[in-house]
C-alpha cells in the first residue's frame, strides 16, 4: 500500500522512505526516485507528514521504539496511519499529543483510481486535515468518516477490490468455457466491468433497475441471472464485507 501511495504522488525528491528491507528500500530508490533514511526516526526528523504504512501486527512493536525525544518530534508533525483495525485510541495513547489522521486506501489508489476513506483524532486542525485529503486525492477518490465505520470502509473499499478481481476471473473463465479466446474474454470481461460501473455513476438509476434493463423477459440475460441467485452471488458478496469488516473489528481489538 505504501508503494501505490508513493507511485501516485507528484514529489517524489520531497519523500523519505525507512523500511526494515534495505533490499527494498533501493528497489523504491530505483523506482521512484525517493530518498532513503537509516532508521525511522531519521524520516520522522527530516519529514513533515509521517506516514505509518506497517501492517496492522506490527503496529506495536514500531511505536514501541518511540522514546521521550522522538515522541517531541513526532508533535510537530502529523501522523497518517494507513494500518487497518488500529484505531485512533490506540494510536493516541501511544503517541500522546500527536495530530493523527486514520486512513484506508485501496489497491486501486496504484492506477489513481482508488478509494481513501480518513477519520482525524482530536489534535488534527482544519488545515493539517485539508492536506491529508489533498495527498490522498493524488491517488483517486476520498471521503470523510466516522471512526466507528472505518471497520465498514476496511470491508467494503479496503477489501473490495480483492472481491471484485474474483468477479472479473469468473466473467473471463467463463467466456473462454464458452468458446472464447482468453485474450478476447479478458478485453470483454473488464471492459463491460468498467462501462457497467460509469452506467452506474452516470444515470440515476440504481444496480438492480439496470439489471432490469439488460434483462428481457425470457432472454440471455435471465438465463445466467438465475444461476446468480441459485449460488446467492450477491448475499456471498455482502457477506465477504461483513466478514472482512469484522476481521478489522478483531485486529483493532487486539492491538
């Protein structure tokens, strides 16, 4: 995720990068152009927003490593976590007095066309939060959120692609069972995806009124819908979201 963030922004000289891999810090070097620290608290000094990109697990054991004199440094910057399931509690308890900006983005936000959801802690002004979105729209589409459905957002767009990929592979292994070349089924198969999701953004009609539209009475349509309800595609897809936002739910209770 951190990779899609920085692949995006339009600065790349103005961004420091630590990780635990020295071999991947040279791979981003390479890549992106981005300057590279020793440890943590050398991008933290140099930086003005410190982005936390770890995952959820190891949460705690980085800002276990935050003593009295990188925690003043840390006041003076705002903190974006991008961790999903770590909540704004946790995070300011460890870092008392710091600006923090909770953040879910999604593997589309590699293309520019992801989808960021942000929930800001006490300490976050006006100012500082109108940067966070400015740095997120860089990277697709971005709302604002209560923190009690950010295990919602996680479920739905942090989560979602992943089931939306699914849905592409079925489309395309089903035009190569009917007799289609996998090149072919893979061009109509995203193609109809995207066309169906502008219809969706365009017109003020809703996903099952469209389904209507393409469905006439006793045609193709109808055929491949009933075999969708038969296997209950769509609770399936609902319940996937569930199932991952309550994950998020877990992960944030055993931070």
């Amino acid at each position: 995720m951190a990779e899609a963030f920085i692949s995006r922004l339009a600065f790349p000289q103005n961004i420091i990068v630590a990780d635990v891999s020295a071999k991947r810090l040279v791979f981003l070097q390479k890549k992106y152009k981005v300057k590279a620290a020793k440890d943590n608290f050398e991008a933290w000094q140099k930086g003005e927003i410190v982005v936390l990109a770890v995952k959820p697990q190891n949460m705690a054991e980085v800002l276990s490593t935050i003593d009295s004199q990188q925690l003043r440094v840390l006041k003076n910057k705002l903190v974006i976590s991008i961790a999903a399931g770590v909540s704004l509690s946790y995070l300011q308890e460890r870092l008392p007095g710091v600006a923090i900006v909770r953040a879910m983005p999604n593997n589309p936000c590699l293309v520019g066309q992801g989808m960021s959801a942000l929930t800001k802690g006490k300490h976050v002004s006006s100012s500082q939060l109108k940067k966070v979105v400015t740095l997120f729209k860089e990277t697709g589409e971005v709302v604002e959120v209560a923190e009690k459905l950010m295990d919602a957002v996680t479920g739905l767009s942090g989560s979602g692609p992943a089931f939306v990929y699914q849905v592409i592979a079925g489309l395309i292994a089903g035009g190569v069972a009917a007799g289609l070349s996998k090149d072919v089924a893979t061009k109509l198969a995203l193609q109809t995806i995207l066309g169906s999701v502008e219809t969706v953004k365009q017109t003020s009609k809703t996903p099952d009124q469209l389904t209507e539209m393409v469905a006439s009475p006793g045609g193709t349509t109808i055929e491949g819908l009933k075999i969708l309800k038969q296997k209950k595609l769509k609770q399936i897809l609902t319940e996937a979201v569930v199932a991952a936002a309550r994950k998020s739910k877990q992960l944030s209770r055993q931070a």
